[in-house]
C-alpha cells in the first residue's frame, strides 16, 4: 500500500510523539531505540538536503555549463544517489535478517527459562507439632 504525501510528511513528527508518550521503567529500551532511529533520520535527511543544495548551486545555477552538461551531471547524481539507495537497502536487509534472528535466539532463552521455572520443585511445608522433648524445662501434663 503506497504511504500518502501527507503521512510521509509527518512521520518524523509522529515517531517523536509515540517516543515522548513511552514513560515507564520497561519502555527504557524502546525509548532508547527510537532515539536512535530518530537520530539517523535526522541525519540523512540533513545529508540529503546538504547533497541536493550543493547540486542545485553548483550544477543547476552554474550559467557556465550547457544544458546538455547540466542534464549530463543531473543523470549521473540520479545514478549515483540510486546506487547509494541500494546499498543501503541491501543493509537494511542484512540488518532485518540479523534482528529477525536475535528476536529468534531470545524466544528460544525466554522458553527455555520458562521451562526452567515449571520444572522447579515447589517447596512444601510441614506443619509440625511441638513434642514435649522440643522444650526442656516445660512439663505436659494429662488432663
């Protein structure tokens, strides 16, 4: 299902808002993980713009060149932010493999601690009833 404009637009803001609603001890870990997926987002998106200006200024605005060189420079920094993107996606894919098998390895540590803890023997306790040599100095006597 194609992502529309608007909701593209807003997915920084609105991976910000489910970070800041995570506020319990246990959410620590998604918090941090999000903080870094935010933080990487940022980061190529600022890259991004950095690389679209520095073509724009040097390329596009540069009246020296021809518009058959500017169209010439334009195909090739398509070409390459397309190889860019591939690469990337190949280790998007080699992280997703990776995290699918982490998440594999803990489901088979967290059955097997359960299985621990079922196989655990229950203490049982005995009530007892204090015989009268237990206590010295004490008598019992018949009524």
């Amino acid at each position: 299902m194609p992502v529309k404009k608007q909701e593209a637009h807003r997915a920084l803001e609105l991976l910000e808002d489910y970070h800041s609603r995570l506020s319990s001890p246990q959410d620590r870990a998604l918090r941090s993980a999000i903080e870094r997926v935010i933080r990487i987002f940022k980061s190529r998106l600022f890259q991004a713009l950095l690389d679209i200006q520095e073509f724009y200024e040097l390329t596009l605005l540069d009246d020296s060149k021809s518009i058959q060189q500017k169209t010439a420079e334009t195909l090739l920094i398509a070409s390459k932010w397309e190889q860019d993107n591939a690469v990337k996606a190949n280790g998007a894919n080699r992280i997703k493999q990776q995290e699918q098998q982490q998440q594999q390895q803990l489901a088979i540590q967290q059955q097997a601690l359960e299985q621990q803890e079922e196989e655990k023997p229950v203490p049982t306790i005995l009530a007892e009833t204090p015989s009268p040599s237990r206590y010295p100095g004490t008598r019992v006597s018949a009524i």
